[in-house]
C-alpha cells in the first residue's frame, strides 16, 4: 500500500502508539531535562513532577510522542558527562513513563548507555542527534546494537563535527561549507541506514533527520529543509526537527521562544515536502498546522 509517491506505507508501533506512516503527520513533543536549554524551557530544577506535568500537557495539546534531551547542542553548549546525562534524563524517562503509561517515549542522545538505560527504563525511541557517528567522526555502532538489542527504533541524523563557531545578532551559528549538501545529507543517511542494519537494526525502525541547526549555517539548514523531499529515495519515515532554531531567528529575528510562528511556517512546507514526524516545543500550534497541511497534502 503507497502513499505519496516514494513512500512506503508501513505501520510501526511505539510503546501503545500505532503509526502508519503516510496517513498523517505525528507530532514528537520537547522535554528538556537540561538547566541551559536554548529555549529556556529547561525542566531540571522544577521540582518533582516538572516532567510529568509538561509531558501530559504536550500530550493533552495534541503531541503523539514525548522525546526528553538531557544534552544541549546548541552552537556553543559545553559538553554534559555520560553521569550527568544519566542523572538528567533517567529520572525523566521514569516520571514520565510511570505518570503516562502507553505515551511513547523517545530520548534524544547518542550515547549507548544512556541509551541502554533509558529503553530499560521504558523508553521505546533513541532520536540521536550524532546519527551513527561519534563526535570524533568514528560510526557508533555500540549505540545501534544497544537499540537493536532492545527492539528499539531509532532517528539517524545528519551532523557533522565543526570547529569553528561565529556569533551574530541572533545567536553562535556553526561555520561549516559544504560542496553539494543535499547529495552529502543524502549519501550520509543511506550509509548510516546500512550501518544501522549491520547492527540489527530492522529497517522499519529507523527514522531519518536532515539536521537543521546540526553542524550546518543558517543557508544550509534552510536548503537541507526546502529539499527534504530529497530524502524519499531512502525508504525510510522522515522527521523535521526545526522548532525554534537559529536558522529561523535569523530570518524573523527575535528570542527562540518568540519563534514559534516561523516554525509553524516551516512545519507546513516540511509536511508538503514529505515530512511523516515533526519535532516541537510549541504542540497546540504545530499540531494544528499538521492538521490543516495533511488535509491538503494527504487528502
């Protein structure tokens, strides 16, 4: 059964979400466990329940999935330890998990034992930022055997490693050039696909990501979102994470959580161009968009 052209419709289940994908767009909801969130919306030190409170709220507001991060990867953020991550994100995972049985949970992190640890404690998504590499460049194939182990899916993101960091008026931005970045996107993905599946990873349980604001400028993050109809040709489910990014507050200026309204512009060109997944902090208006785009695209 198809759906748009290039798609396969396939049916994945997530904790006690059943997805179809190509029937419409599902909305993954941001819960920060990090003190220096780029957006200000950190939930670490709002006591006990925090977690819980944000996650139902996403989910009464329309979210499908919550995805809890305890690393910052803004241009810029220092690094976090394999404990403090830990300590952040698998109390979050706990709360959430106990407080919302059936939600799916995803955790955005790259590290395998964080991984390990949070899909033992309910967890059913690992949304890596690094994709299958390290920060050092080296694939991460301990991270795709720890999901594999677990029957887990995963997001495979583009992002490559830069040195160089320039401030602007709107905030740091990576400096980094690319020769063709749609092909190199593309041919990174593929390849990640395949190591995914050298490790055990089944092919209906990886998700691909462009990585706007991940390792590319603002031109770039901007191409890899108008071209991500590009990404079809890999066979796999698509995620847009956009929300709030520095690409966006280079065009309408302003705070990141006074972009809410650019992303929801972005949200719907990404649904037009085949985005399946959507990434956001601001739900209500995000799913609203969805909706109103999957009636004119999905039909």
């Amino acid at each position: 059964m198809t759906g748009r052209p290039g798609r396969v419709r396939a049916i994945l289940r997530l904790g006690g979400l059943q997805i179809e994908w190509g029937s419409r767009t599902y909305v993954l909801a941001i819960v920060n466990a990090t003190p220096d969130s780029f957006s200000g919306d950190g939930l670490s030190a709002r006591g006990e329940g925090a977690y819980a409170r944000a996650a139902g709220q996403a989910v009464d507001d329309g979210a499908d999935l919550v995805d809890v991060g305890g690393v910052p990867l803004y241009a810029g953020a220092g690094p976090v330890s394999r404990d403090d991550e830990l300590a952040r994100v698998v109390p979050a995972v706990r709360e959430i998990v106990d407080a919302l049985p059936g939600v799916p949970v995803s955790v955005d992190t790259s590290d395998a034992e964080v991984a390990r640890r949070t899909l033992d404690e309910g967890a059913v998504l690992i949304n890596s930022a690094w994709g299958l590499h390290t920060r050092d460049g080296r694939w991460n194939r301990e991270l795709a055997r720890a999901v594999a182990e677990r029957g887990a899916a995963i997001v495979l993101t583009h992002n490559t490693r830069v040195e160089r960091i320039v401030q602007e008026t709107y905030g740091p931005r990576w400096d980094v050039g690319y020769d063709d970045l749609v092909r190199e996107v593309v041919e990174d993905l593929r390849r990640q696909i395949e190591v995914a599946a050298e490790c055990g990873v089944a092919a209906d349980r990886v998700i691909v990501d462009c990585g706007p604001g991940l390792g590319k400028g603002p031109e770039d993050s901007l191409l890899a979102v108008r071209e991500l109809r590009a990404l079809a040709p890999l066979g796999a489910p698509v995620l847009l994470a956009h929300s709030r990014k520095s690409f966006l507050g280079r065009l309408v200026g302003g705070r990141p959580h006074e972009r809410d309204a650019a992303t929801v512009a972005a949200t719907t060109w990404g649904i037009a161009q085949g985005a399946d997944m959507i990434r956001v902090h601001d739900v209500r208006a995000n799913k609203q968009a969805a909706l109103v785009a999957d009636a004119l695209v999905r039909g």
